[in-house]
C-alpha cells in the first residue's frame, strides 16, 4: 500500500536539557518585554571543516601512547578514547603509516562514528574514499553509519542521497534491511514526505517488504494522524505472507490511544488477543497509559490486577504511568501512596515521577507545594529539566500570571536553561486567555527567530485566537504556514476553523475547509461534523444538516447530544414542532439521553408555538426526572401564563423551578413581577413579591414599577409606595443627592414627579439591551 500523496508532516526539534539547577525560585512584577526576557543562542553546531588532500599534517593526541607494533585492538581502543576531529584523523593518519597497519573495516567504521558525532562529514567522505583507495571492505553496514549521522542533524536528503551512493560508486545492493533503516531514522525525524518517497522507489525496485518494513510504515501514518490508513495497511500484509506481530498492534494502539481514543485502542488488543499474538510489558504499559490519559483510573487498576493475574509485573513505567495519571485527575494524595509501594518494591523516583507530581500539584493551584517538590528532588540528586519548569510556567500563565511566567523565563535563561517550544506556548497561551492577542504574535514571530520551531500547539492556539477575533485571513494564513514549515496539521486546526467560520456565517468557506480534511486524509471526529451541522441550521439549511447526520453515521461516528440538540433548535425556532418531537424520539431510540439543554430547547419551542400546556407537562415530567432545568426553559412558560391572565399558575410554576430547577435569574424575577403588576392579582401579592425581589438582589423594570405605584396610588396606599421607592433606591445604590431629591417629592405629595425622576435615574442606569 502506497503512502497517500497528500500526508502533512512536522519537523523533529530537539529539547533543551538542564545545565543547572534552580533552588530558589522568586517572582516579581518588574517584568522586560518578551523580546528582551528570551533570547538565546543555539548551542547546536554543525563542524563541517574542509579536509585537506591527506592527513599527513594531523598528529596524534599527546596521550595516546600507541606502541610501534601495536594490535588491531590497541588502535580501535586509543581510537575510541578521542574526543575530537583532529585527534581522530591524526591518529588514523599516524597508525597508517605504520607497516603493521592492517585496513580494516572496523577501524575504518569507528572512525566514521566518532566523526559522525561531530558532524564532520567532510571528513566522513575523505575516510570513506580512503577505505576504497586502501580496498578495504565497505558493506552496507559502513553506509548505515552515514545514513544515521546525517539524520542526527536532521540532514535527511543527505541520509537519502547515501543509498544512491551505494548504489553508484560502490556497486552496493539495496536490500530490505537497509531501506528499513533508512525509513525508520526518516519517520523518527518525522520526513514523511520522504518516508512515501522511499518506500515508493524500494517497491518500484522490486525490493519486497517484510514485517519490520510494515511496522515501519504503520508507525508513520499514525504519527500523521492516519488512524484508517494505519489500519489498511496492517491489513495489506496478508498479502505478502506476513502477520502483525506484538510491534504492529502495540504501534496502532498508541496511534488511537494519541487520538484520544482508548475504545479503539482495546478494539485492536482484542485483534491481538483473537490472532494469538502475545502481550509483553510494553503493550501492557501502553494501555495503561492509554487508560490513564483518559482519567479511567477504577479502569486502569482492574486492567493491571487482572494483567497481574496472568503474569504482568509493573515495573518503574507501570509505578511513573499511574503516578502520572492519578496527579492528572487531581488525586494527587493517591499518586502519593502509590509513589509508596513504589519505593517498596525497589524502584527509586526519577524525573518523570516528580514532574507528575508537580504537575498535578500546579492543576490544583499550589505553586508553593510544587517549588517544595523540586527542592527535594535536587536533594535527592534527581535535577529538574526544562519541562519541570515548564509546568510551573504554564500554571502561571493559566492564573492570569504572565509576568511572573515572563520573570521566571527570563531567570531560567540566564541560569542557561534555554526556552523550548513547550515554554513559548505557554507565554502565547497565557497571552492569548489575557486578551494580549498582539503580544501573543509577536512572542510567535520571536520564537522563530530563536530558531525555536513552533509546533501543533502553538499554530493551534493562535489560529483560535485569530478566529475569535473574526480575523479569518489570518488564520488561512497560519495554516499555510503552517504546512509550509512541515508542521502536521490535525482535526483540531481544522475544527477551530470551521467553527470560526461558522460563528461569522461564512458557512460555505466552512464546507470548503471540512471537504479539504479528506483531501488532506485528517480523519474528522464528532465535533468537526457538530461545529459544522450547528452551522447550517444555524443557516436555515437543515437538510443539509440532516445529510451530513447521515454522512456522520456511514463514516461509523455516532451523533450525540450536540448533534440533535443543534437540529431541535432549528426546528423549534422555526415553530415545527412536529418535526422537533422526531428528533427527541430518534435521539432516544439511538440511545442518546435527552439532557436539559433539549428539554428546554423543546418546552421553548411549545411555547413559542403557543403549546403551553404541553410545555407545562413537559416541565413536570422532566421535573420527575431529577433534571434541574435552567430559567430560560421556565420563563418563556411562566410568561406565556401570564400573558393568559392565568397568574396563579405562573406564580406556581416560578414557586416550583425555585424548588426543584435552577435559581430563578433577573429575567425571571422581572416577568412575574410584571405580570402581577399589571393586574394580574391582588395588589398586596405584587408589593410582597417586589419584597422579595429586593431582597434577592434584583431590581425590576421601572415600567412594571409604575403600574404597580399608580395602582397603589389609586387605592391611597402612598405610605406602602414611599417604602418601596425607598427600598427600590437603596437596592439600586442611588447618591445622596438623588435620594433627597426623591423623597423630598414624596414628602410634599407630589408622586408623579418622584415617580419622573426615579425613572430617569433608573433608566439612565438601564443596560442598552434589554433582559427580554
């Protein structure tokens, strides 16, 4: 099976590690601009020195001290002791002079190593000319040293060119284990372009693939993100008399499990377990780990007991792997506890542990308890690393504290631990939720230019951001960029997409950027098909909806609650409550449980539809149900009671969403006390509601304020409105000045100018949109 055309790759960036500890870790708010507090230099060298025609000016290292007649095994020894170009050659140089020098391919090829080290590969090439002046034997094994020092410094098309080589001047034939090779260290530095070139050219060369080629390749397309394909292709080497073996399983499960899908994963275990195929640890500890990540943790610890049962012993990654997934859930003290038994049976913390647990002590916002951890792990000899302080990064920025995350970047920097890509996304990301979009591009466009590439997470993230925004353009152009820095494009850049798209009712471009994750082979899931299906019955393209439901369910996804709920909203605002009533049905029959949001979506399309009965009934039914509904499915009811002067049972249905709903909001408060203002019921009922409104903290209408003081009025019960114009004003925080000026009205009689002028001073206050 070809590799698809259109497959989108990332480039491999490696990390920075820690040079030095930090015991004391302070925070200040005098923070520099970004540009200012990041800044480093790669500490990443290429020596790519010219070689000169011999090595005859080179001398060996002082401290070797390499007899006249010395052995093969001598020579291969000082050589392996040097620690630098010249010193390598010199020697090489020296020992070839000698008349006991025997060429010899392991000499020859250690030398290789050592300069493929440095990255010298001039120098690689004049040895490599020299092994075939001197007729000694290069195998494919010598080429292979070249293959895999050029991908060290992510030279891949220098690692692809040296088959050529073998091929063209040394008369080499390729065979399956060196392709294999070679599409492993391209897969690894994650050149999938190349990876489909190469295995192209290996099948068109007749070469036939055997398992490791298979597993190779299956490793890549779920690195792309290629679930299905992955899945083909294990299927496809049937074809060739092979099986999958424990590799290929074990690589799909962590290809769904890196999907967030631990069900597929336990899907294709039991593929395994069908074909007879045995578990070691690693697929055991890949489950765990797939379990872990998605908080199953009851889940997890029955998998091992049961696993433990048929021979399974954790080991130090099982103890770290629960570790972690506890302190990811937020049990923290369990992650403790089980750091316990981990130190009982023998295996000692390492830095993968106490990250764990200072992540989970940063989620649960103890920063202070976090610092304490680190100070006794560099007690304990284990030295944090850049992602322990990223985690303390990160937590800052998500508290809303970027300067003291800024402040703490700029400490470490100067402590020679160098900012890597998972520090910058959490700069932007604490920039991007503080609203500081511009500072957010700008720390990008810093990043790059530190030679820190930036990943999924941050193009991601500022594409969000852009799309929030409404700023569209500059979103489609990250996503270029996007792929044109070799940066894997995956489901969530494109469902951001859609649904910014959608939320600007740029619905067709949406459909277009949906069409393109086929073309681009990225798997859509649930929420790509949601964001788009919300979007057009937003649009009032509800069969377009509805096909797309059906195109959901032939790709094997299944609708779920915001799929239907998107659909009954349409048909409720547009009154079709027929067609609303079917979709509740079908939600139930395929076994998606109606929530709050579709009951209340229904009781305000019955309403809207002037159904209120039915709304009423529906309300007590999902009241037996134990739902809480929320006041916006109860007002649109209670208002449409009182609008049929059926003010008692409005009021007992606002008594009973006080009871058994959510609490009664500003909007609720003001429909009742409107309708029983406005004649609805005895005048004492509305007084004593105003009372209670009041004392809620709600102010009501001054509208419905008036029909109740005029009614008051009428019936010469001015004291009873001169305590509620007074406790009105206080509720409202009215001035001194207003208060006198108000009271001072009332006090002489005259209650339509106190009247006047508290409903300037309450309109004045009014927001500009009204609650209903």
């Amino acid at each position: 099976m070809a590799f698809s055309s259109c497959l989108k790759w990332y480039s491999w960036a490696p990390s920075h590690t820690l040079t030095q500890p930090l015991t004391t870790i302070a925070f200040t708010h005098n923070c520099k601009p970004f540009s200012n507090l990041i800044s480093f230099t790669s500490t990443h060298h290429h020596n790519r020195h010219a070689v000169s025609a011999s090595f005859s000016t080179l001398s060996p290292s002082p401290t070797t001290h390499l007899p006249e007649n010395f052995t093969p095994k001598q020579l291969l020894d000082a050589l392996r002791r040097q620690s630098d170009e010249d010193s390598i050659l010199g020697l090489l140089d020296w020992a070839s002079k000698r008349p006991n020098f025997v060429p010899s391919s392991v000499i020859y090829e250690e030398v290789l190593r050592k300069l493929g080290k440095a990255g010298s590969f001039g120098s690689m090439s004049r040895v490599l000319q020299e092994m075939k002046n001197t007729g000694c034997e290069i195998s494919t094994g010598t080429f292979l040293i070249l293959i895999e020092s050029y991908a060290k410094f992510e030279l891949f098309d220098e690692s692809v060119a040296v088959v050529d080589i073998m091929e063209a001047e040394f008369g080499l034939e390729l065979d399956t284990f060196t392709y294999n090779f070679l599409l492993n260290v391209l897969v690894d530095g994650n050149k999938l372009k190349l990876v489909e070139s190469i295995h192209s050219r290996m099948l068109s060369g007749g070469i036939k693939p055997d398992l490791s080629t298979f597993n190779i390749l299956i490793k890549a397309l779920c690195r792309a993100h290629q679930i299905r394909p992955a899945i083909l292709m294990m299927e496809e080497m049937g074809n060739y008399g092979l099986s999958p073996d424990e590799k290929t399983f074990t690589t799909l499960m962590q290809g769904f499990i890196e999907e967030s899908n631990m069900n597929g994963a336990l899907r294709i275990r039991e593929q395994m377990v069908a074909a007879g195929c045995p578990s070691t640890n690693v697929t055991i500890n890949v489950l765990v780990h797939g379990y872990c990540k998605e908080g199953r943790i009851e889940e997890v610890l029955a998998f091992i007991d049961e696993m433990s049962n048929e021979g399974f012993c954790p080991d130090q990654f099982t103890f770290n792997t629960l570790v972690n997934g506890l302190c990811r859930v937020g049990h923290v003290k369990h992650a403790l506890e089980i750091l316990d038994v981990m130190l009982q049976e023998g295996f000692d913390p390492d830095i993968f542990t106490y990250n764990s647990l200072i992540s989970g002590l940063c989620k649960l916002g103890e920063v202070e308890e976090a610092v304490e951890i680190i100070n006794q792990m560099i007690l304990r000899d284990c030295l944090p690393n850049t992602v322990t302080y990223n985690t303390l990064i990160s937590t800052l920025c998500k508290e809303n504290q970027v300067e003291e995350a800024t402040e703490l970047a700029r400490v470490l920097t100067s402590k020679g631990i160098l900012p890597d890509v998972c520090t910058f996304n959490s700069l932007i990301q604490g920039l991007c939720l503080t609203n500081n979009h511009i500072l957010a591009m700008e720390l990008f466009e810093e990043m790059k230019t530190k030679s820190c590439r930036p990943d999924e997470f941050t193009f991601n993230m500022l594409i969000d951001s852009l799309c929030i925004r409404g700023r569209l353009e500059e979103a489609l152009s990250l996503l270029k960029e996007m792929e044109s820095s070799g940066c894997s494009r995956n489901v969530v850049t494109y469902n951001t997409l859609i649904d910014g798209f959608c939320k600007n009712q740029r619905i067709e471009e949406a459909e277009e950027i949906f069409d393109e994750m086929e073309i681009q082979g990225i798997s859509r899931n649930v929420v790509t098909y949601n964001t788009l299906i919300d979007g057009l019955c937003k649009n009032r393209r509800v069969e377009d909806a509805a096909q797309l439901m059906d195109q959901m369910l032939m790709e094997g996804l299944k609708p779920d609650k915001f799929t239907y709920n998107s659909l009954l909203t349409h048909f409720c605002r547009a009154g079709d409550i027929k067609k609303a009533a079917d979709i509740v049905q079908t939600m139930t029959s395929n076994g998606c449980e109606p929530d709050t949001v579709t009951y209340g979506t229904l009781v305000l399309g019955l309403s809207k539809a002037g159904r209120v009965e039915l709304a009423c009934r529906l309300l007590r039914t999902v009241q037996l149900k134990g739902m809480a509904l929320s006041p916006q499915a109860y007002n649109p009811v209670i208002q449409a009671l009182f609008k049929r002067r059926r003010t008692s049972e409005a009021v007992r249905l606002f008594r009973e969403m006080m009871e058994k709903g959510d609490p009664p909001d500003a909007v609720s408060y003001k429909i009742v006390f409107r309708g029983l203002s406005s004649g609805g019921g005895p005048i004492g009922e509305a007084v004593d509601f105003l009372v209670e409104m009041t004392d809620k903290g709600f102010l009501p209408d001054f509208s419905s304020f008036l029909m109740l003081a005029e009614g008051l009025c009428a019936l010469s019960m001015e004291d009873t409105l001169i305590k509620l114009v007074d406790r009105v004003m206080k509720q409202a925080k009215f001035s001194e000045n207003e208060v006198s000026m108000i009271m001072g009205f009332l006090k002489i009689r005259k209650f339509r100018d106190a009247l006047a002028t508290l409903g300037r001073i309450m309109n004045s206050r009014k927001p500009k949109k009204s609650f209903w």
